[in-house]
C-alpha cells in the first residue's frame, strides 16, 4: 500500500465518514422515536412516555452538534479531496447534493423550535407538530444523501464523450437503479440503530437496578420499534444483494468469494482464504448465493472469473458483509423473543439474561452500519463513479493530505471522547428518578 | 438577467445571511469569554445564551448552504479552490468543529467550564480570519498553475498587505455587527446593565469598522487595480453604505431605537458586500474562474434554481415562525417564558 496523496485522501474519507455516519445515523433516526414516543405520551396521556421524549430529545441535542459538524467537515472535504471528481459529477448530480441542504435548513430550524417550545403551547399536540418536519427534514437528507452514493455505484443520467459530459437529466441521475434499496436500506438501518441504542442504554439502566416503571415502558416500546424495523431492513438488505446482483455482480462475488460463475451457488459463511483463493473452514449454506442474488436456488450466478483483474474489489469485505449480515440477524432475534416473552404474562421478559443480549446488541447496531459503509465502499473500488472514474484519479494533487489526517484524527478522538462525558453527566446530574418525582407531585 | 447571474447572487445572499447571523454569533462568543475574563459575565450571559440556542445550528446550515450551492452551480470552483484551500480549508472546517460542538457541550451539558468557554470565545476570531482568506484569494495573485496543478502561494498570502487588511476587516466587523444586534436584543429584554455594556461594545467597534474597510480600499488598489477602478462605478453603493453607518451609530449613540440602528448597520453591510460583490464579478477567481467559465450545464442549472424556488417557499415561512418566537416574542425574549 502506498501512502500518496489518493491513499490518504481515501483514508481522510473514510475517517470523517465513518465518523459522521455514526452520529448522522442516531440524528436520522433519534427524531423518529422521540416523534412517536410524544405521540403515546400525549394520545394515552401518559407521563412517562411524554417524559422520555424530552429525555431523549436532551441528548439528541449533543449528538446531532456533533454530526453537524461532521457533516460541515465531510462536506468541504469532498471539494478538498476529490476535486476532480467534484468537478465532473457536480455536473451531474448537484441537485440532490442542494436539496440535502434544504432538508437541514428546514430540520435545523425548526429541531431549535421544538428544543424550546416544551411548555409554550395550551394544547400539547401543537409541539408534537413541530416534530414532524424534524423527522421528515432528517430522513429527507438522508434519502437525498444516499442517492449520491446511489450515483457513484450506478451512474446515469448523462453521456460522456472523450471527458465532456453532455445531454444530463438531473432527475434520472438522481433516480438510478442503486436507489431505491441504497435509500431504504440506509433510512431502514438508521431507525433500527436508533431503536436499539435507546433500548441498550434503557437496558443498563435496569440491570444497574432501576426499577421504575418508566424504563419498562421504554424498554418495550423501543424493543418493538426495533422489532419492525430490523424485519424492514433485513428484508430490504435481501433487495441490496439482488441489486448488486444485477447491477454491480462483482461487489457481490468478492463479498461472497465466489470465483466461479455457476448455477445453484453456495453461499460461504466466514471462513479463510488460502493463496490461489481456496475457501477453507467456511460454513457453506447450499444454494443459498443463489437465492440471495435471483430468489431462485438454481439460478446462475456470475462470479470474479468474468472480471478483468484490476477491477476486483478487496476480497477483505466478505468478513464485513457476514458480520453485518450477522448483527441483523442476532438484533432481530433479540427484539422478536423480547417481544414474544412480553407477550406471554408467564415470562420475565426483564431478566439479566435478556438485559445484557439488549444492552450488547446498542454498540453492535453502530459496527453493523460502519461495517456496512465500508463493504459498500470498499466493495465498489477501483471506482470512485463505477466504471466511470477510478479513485485514483479524481483524489487532490496536494501535499499535506497525511499531516490533515492527523489533525482530524486528533479532532475526532477529542470529540467522541468529550462527547461520551458530557452525555454521562448530562444524565448523572439529572437522573430520572428526579424528573419521575415532579412528575408524581 | 442570465442563469449564471441569478445562480451567483443567490448564493451571495446566502453568504450575506452568513455574515450576518454567524457574525453574530462569533462576537457573541468572544463577549461572552471576555464578560468572564473582565467579571462582567452575569451582566450579558443570559441574554447571549438565549438568543443563541434556538439559532446556532441554523447559522452552520446558510454556510453549508454557500458552499453546496456554488460547487453544484460552479463545479469548476471546486477544483481550483479545492486543491489550493487543503490546508486553510481544513483549519477552518477544524475551528468550526470545535467551536460548534464545545457550544452544545457548554451549554447543554457541563455549564460553566472555563476552558469550553475559551474556546467558544478564541474560534469566534479564528474562524472570521481564516474564511476570509477564501476570499482574500478570490481576488487573484495567491493561486498558480504550475505544471497542470494548482499551488497556493502561501508566503504570498502571508506577506500580503492586502490579505491582512482583510483579516482585520473581518475581526472588528464581527465585533461590530454582534455588538449591535446584542444591543438591540438587550433593549427587548429590558435587561438595563446589559444594554449600556453592549452599547458600548457596539461604538468602541463602530469607527474601526470604517477605517477597516478603508484600509481594504487602499491596498486592494495596490493588490488588483482593475478590480479596485470597478468598484468606483459601484461607488454608489458604499457611500450608501457609508450613509447607513452614520445612522445606525447616530441611533446607538443617542439610545434611540436599537431596532432600526441594527437594520441600518444590515443595510451598511448589505451594500457594501453586494457592491464588492457586483464589481467583482465576472471573476468568482480572479484570472483563472469566471461565473461563466466554471457554470454547470444549463439543465443543472435550471434544476438547481427550480429547487431553489421550491425550498425558499418552505424556508422563507419557517424561519419568519423561528423569529417570532424567539426574536420578536417580548416574553421569551426577557427570559419569561418556560422551556
Ligand atoms: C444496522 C445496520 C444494518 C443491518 C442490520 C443490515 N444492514 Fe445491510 N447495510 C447497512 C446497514 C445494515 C448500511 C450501513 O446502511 C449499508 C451500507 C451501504 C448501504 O447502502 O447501506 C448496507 C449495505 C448493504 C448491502 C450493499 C448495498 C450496496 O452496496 O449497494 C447489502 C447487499 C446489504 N446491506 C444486505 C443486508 C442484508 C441481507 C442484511 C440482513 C440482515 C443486512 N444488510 C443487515
Ligand atoms: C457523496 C459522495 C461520496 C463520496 C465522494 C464518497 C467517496 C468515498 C471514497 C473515495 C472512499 C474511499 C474508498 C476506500 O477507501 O476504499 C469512501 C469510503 C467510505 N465512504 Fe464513501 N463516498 C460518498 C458517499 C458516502 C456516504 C453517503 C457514506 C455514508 C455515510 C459513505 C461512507 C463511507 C465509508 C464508511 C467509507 C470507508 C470505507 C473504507 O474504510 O475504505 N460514503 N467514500
Ligand atoms: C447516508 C449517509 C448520511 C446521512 C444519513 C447523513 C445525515 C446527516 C444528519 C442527520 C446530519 C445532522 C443534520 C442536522 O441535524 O441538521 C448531517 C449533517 C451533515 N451532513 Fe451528513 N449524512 C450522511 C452522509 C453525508 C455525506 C456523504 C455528506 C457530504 C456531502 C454529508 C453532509 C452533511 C453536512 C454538510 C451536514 C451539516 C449540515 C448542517 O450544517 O446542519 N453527510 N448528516
């Protein structure tokens, strides 16, 4: 690996990226549960719920600081790093990239509107209000957001003769065949992580031996949100493979090691890879690549033997994928035999066991979404705009690009560690239990 | 008018809405350091915070905003300045991240640390100085093709006459335009102390201001003289804006109606930003960037404007609600209202 200027310009991406997802992905998906939970609390006329939104909107409020940021660095950096490819695919797809804008604009003012108007209106249902355009300015940015990314893994839109782009449809760029599942994966995912990190911290606060009746509303209630949407993102998930399938067949095949195109193909679960590519120690599930990539266990299925050499993504991401792939699945199971133990009265669904399961599953929802980025991203390189631009070619000519990654590195360790204290204190110094007392009085 | 001319002004009027709401901002930040240094800080503390909460996050949008908006309608820009501002881009995208997040760290968790508020007050000069160097540069003579690539001519820049005008230009308007609007804010509040300090501030920084920007002029002569002779037929503009100056200080001074005193003092700004901005043009950067030469295609541009067209109409109305309650809402604004 050589250390030029493309290098760390992809090193700097990833860093501010992997950064900026995790917060991005809370403040997509953070709005949706305090929307809904102010919802119950206000139609049920039940305290506790009304007091969890504004708990949770509490911390949001450092969280998404802390994206804005982020997404104010990640945004320059992409001028700063890829000038060239700026410069080409602006052309192209400047007009999400605009509208994303927009969907902050009108999600920032009026997230500092709700912060502020808690006890302002006579009729509660007036502040719920406001929460709505937070939620729809948040999943609006994402979805516009994504079909950036969407872009770069299936260009459209436009015609390119001899470096001149001509004849562009802003619209049909914006609307490529990686659309529809990149959006609803990622808006999917995003609630899913959301759910569940609120669930974790809910969780540790039981097993530290809370026992209110508060937390095992909210344990439940975003145990069930968890429930639906990780169903809604693996199933989605399902969709993604059989889009890489058809339209981006060898991200698929290194993703699965699959070397040979054939019919009824295995899918390999984990496992090593010796030098001239033999698969060893790995679970093979057979037919399964073929289901996932057509839906049908004899379909043929197209593997890296029919891709030229310099175009074969890094092999490393098939471990990425499996994890993901895994943390879905274990998420799921968690929250359906939570809500199943729920439901049945002769079950504790609040045992210890369960508890640590929920409270393991918080971090593990954010590796999923970094390991997913990074299969996706990785997964489409040589190409920075697939089978368009490489990466090498569209990364800054400039010196410095290693000294500004040091910089950010330092910065961002000093954001996420500041950014844990303040929110432990944040809740330290006004527990619940407080709260739950003037609630009482 | 021509798409490119309609695409560049939007976007200088979203820099506009920049400098001023992020002026206020950075200023208020610095008083706020400063009242602690000095022990003043119960006078002009409450009526900082207050005003800042609701807003911040939508001052970081309108310049997040610019810069969106001129690399989708001027793709080229992106190049040119892209591989040149690496380095000062970066700081700046630094500052702003520190500045942004010790903000909410400050004040929506741990309170009263001395060294968050250092550092909200410290940014709030760098990162006027350091955004100004962009358009220090726009100005030409700091940015060179060599070899088919771009190099930024650093030891230029920092032995420039003309970049340090610019650089003090920024600090004392900042100070100026926040000391201003805090005036204006404290009258509403009815918040006495506080008002007679920020009024203060507001004409301590006033005549810098002016002697700032003359300073501007003389070396620009220096630095770009065809640029500084187009100014003069704009010249209109800054005596316009010179005009508005003397009555903002001449209501501020007198204690008369702070409200009008700062729309005066958005008026000397607005003239004088857009007559910069106008005699500037076609350039966006001088001798190598024009608006024409850098201007997408015409289908993105017209798409950009239609979307412009339809996010205004769901902005425009947004934020006149966040300024009603916040701004122009006499209980809020006094610190009556609960949260
Ligand atoms: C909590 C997070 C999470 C979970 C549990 C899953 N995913 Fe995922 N996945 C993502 C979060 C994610 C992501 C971070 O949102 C990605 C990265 C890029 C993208 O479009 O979405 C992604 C990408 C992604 C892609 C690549 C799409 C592309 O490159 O265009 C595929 C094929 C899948 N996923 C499939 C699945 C399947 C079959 C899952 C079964 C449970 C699954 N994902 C669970
Ligand atoms: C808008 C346009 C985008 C551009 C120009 C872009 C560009 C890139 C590039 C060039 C890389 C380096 C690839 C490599 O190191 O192998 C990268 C990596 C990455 N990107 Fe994207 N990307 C974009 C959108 C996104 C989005 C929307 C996300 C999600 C937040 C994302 C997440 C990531 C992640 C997590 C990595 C790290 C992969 C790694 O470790 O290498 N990207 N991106
Ligand atoms: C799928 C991946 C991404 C998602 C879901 C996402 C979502 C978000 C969210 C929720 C915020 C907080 C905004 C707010 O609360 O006002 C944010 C900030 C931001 N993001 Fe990302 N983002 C993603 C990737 C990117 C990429 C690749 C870019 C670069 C173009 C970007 C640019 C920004 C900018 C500029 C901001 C700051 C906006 C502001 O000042 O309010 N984001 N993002």
């Amino acid at each position: 690996m050589e250390l030029d200027s493309a290098m760390l310009s992809r090193l700097l991406t990833s860093l501010t990226l992997g950064f900026h997802i995790i917060f991005a992905t809370l403040g997509v998906g953070i709005p949706l549960m305090v929307s809904i939970a102010e919802w119950i609390g206000i139609k049920r006329n039940d305290p506790h719920y009304l007091l969890l939104a504004r708990r949770w909107t509490r911390g949001f409020v450092v969280t998404v600081a802390i994206g804005v940021v982020t997404g104010t660095a990640i945004g320059l950096q992409l001028s700063l790093l890829w000038p060239g490819f700026m410069q080409l695919a602006g052309q192209v797809i400047g007009l999400p990239l605009f509208m994303e804008t927009f969907a902050f604009f009108f999600e920032a003012i009026f997230l500092g509107i709700y912060l502020y108007t808690w006890d302002r209106f006579k009729k509660p249902i007036y502040h719920w209000i406001l929460s709505i355009p937070v939620v729809i300015g948040s999943s609006a940015s994402a979805f516009f957001i994504s079909t950036v990314n969407a872009f770069m893994n299936a260009p459209q839109g436009f015609t390119l003769k001899e470096g001149v782009i001509t004849d562009i449809q802003p619209l049909a760029a914006m609307f490529n065949p990686a659309t529809p599942t990149k959006a609803s994966h990622v808006l999917s995912s995003a609630y899913l992580t959301s759910a569940f990190v609120l669930a974790a911290i809910t969780a540790f606060s039981i097993l530290k031996g809370k026992d209110s009746i508060y937390y095992k509303k909210a344990l439940r209630f975003t145990m069930v949100a968890s429930f639906v949407f990780a169903v809604s993102t693996a199933v989605i998930g399902d969709f993604s493979g059989k889009f890489l399938a058809e339209y981006q067949p060898e991200k698929l095949a290194a993703a699965e090691w699959h070397f040979e195109t054939s019919e009824g193909a295995d899918l390999i679960l984990g496992g090593t890879l010796s030098e001239n590519n033999e698969v060893k120690y790995g679970l093979r599930l057979p037919n399964f690549l073929s289901i996932l990539a057509h839906g049908n266990p004899a379909a043929e299925v197209m593997g890296l033997d029919q891709v030229p050499e310099d175009e074969i993504p890094p092999l490393f991401i098939h471990y990425l994928f499996d994890l993901m792939v895994g943390i879905g699945m274990f998420l799921a199971g968690i929250s359906f035999l939570y809500v199943l133990m729920a439901r049945f009265k002769n079950f504790n669904e609040n045992n210890n066991m369960i508890l640590r399961l929920i409270v393991i599953g918080g971090p593990l929802s954010v590796f999923a979404i970094e390991f997913g980025w990074i299969f996706s991203e990785v997964g489409r390189q040589p190409w920075i705009l697939w089978d368009i631009m490489r990466t090498g070619h569209a990364a800054t000519t400039a010196d410095n690009v290693g000294l500004m990654f040091i910089l950010f590195t330092l910065l961002y360790l000093l954001l996420g560690t500041i950014c844990i204290v303040v929110l432990k204190k944040m809740f330290k110094n006004n527990p619940a239990e407080n709260e739950l007392e003037q609630l009482s009085e | 008018m021509d798409v490119q001319l309609i695409g560049i002004t939007v976007l200088w009027v979203f820099l506009y809405g920049y400098l001023v709401t992020a002026s206020i901002d950075f200023g208020a930040g610095f008083f706020a350091y400063y009242g602690k240094l000095t022990k003043k800080e119960h006078i002009t503390s409450k009526i900082i915070s207050r005003y800042l909460s609701p807003v911040w996050e939508v001052t970081n949008v309108f310049f997040v905003f610019f810069f969106v908006g001129l690399v989708g309608f001027f793709p080229d820009t992106a190049y040119y300045y892209g591989t040149a501002l690496l380095v000062p881009g970066s700081i700046a995208i630094i500052l702003l991240a520190i500045r942004g997040s010790f903000y909410a760290f400050a004040n929506y968790g741990a309170r009263k640390s001395h060294f968050y508020s250092f550092l909200y007050g410290v940014t709030g000069l760098l990162i006027p100085a350091s955004l100004s160097t962009a358009l220090t540069i726009s100005e030409g003579g700091f940015i060179e093709e060599q070899g088919g690539e771009i190099v930024l001519l650093t030891q230029n820049l920092f032995t420039s006459f003309y970049s340090w005008s610019v650089v003090f230009l920024a600090l004392v308007s900042v100070l100026f335009i926040s000391a201003s609007f805090l005036t204006f804010y404290a009258s509403r509040a009815e918040d006495q102390p506080a008002l007679e300090l920020l009024r203060k501030y507001a004409l301590f920084w006033s005549f810098p201001t002016i002697a700032a920007s003359l300073l501007v002029f003389i070396s620009l002569q220096q630095h770009n003289p065809e640029h500084f002779y187009k100014t003069l037929d704009y010249a209109w503009m800054f005596i316009g804006s010179l005009f508005c100056f003397l009555i903002a200080i001449y209501l501020i001074f007198y204690g008369k109606r702070y409200g009008v005193a700062f729309i005066f003092v958005m008026l000397q700004f607005f003239f004088a930003f857009f007559g910069y901005g106008a005699s500037h043009l076609p350039w966006i950067l001088y001798d190598h960037v024009t608006i024409y030469s850098a201007y997408t295609n015409e289908t993105m541009g017209i798409a950009l404007i239609v979307a412009f067209m339809a996010g205004l109409s769901l902005l425009i109305p947004s934020l006149v609600l966040l300024m009603r309650l916040f701004l122009f809402d006499a209980e809020y604004v006094k610190g009556e209202r609960k949260e």
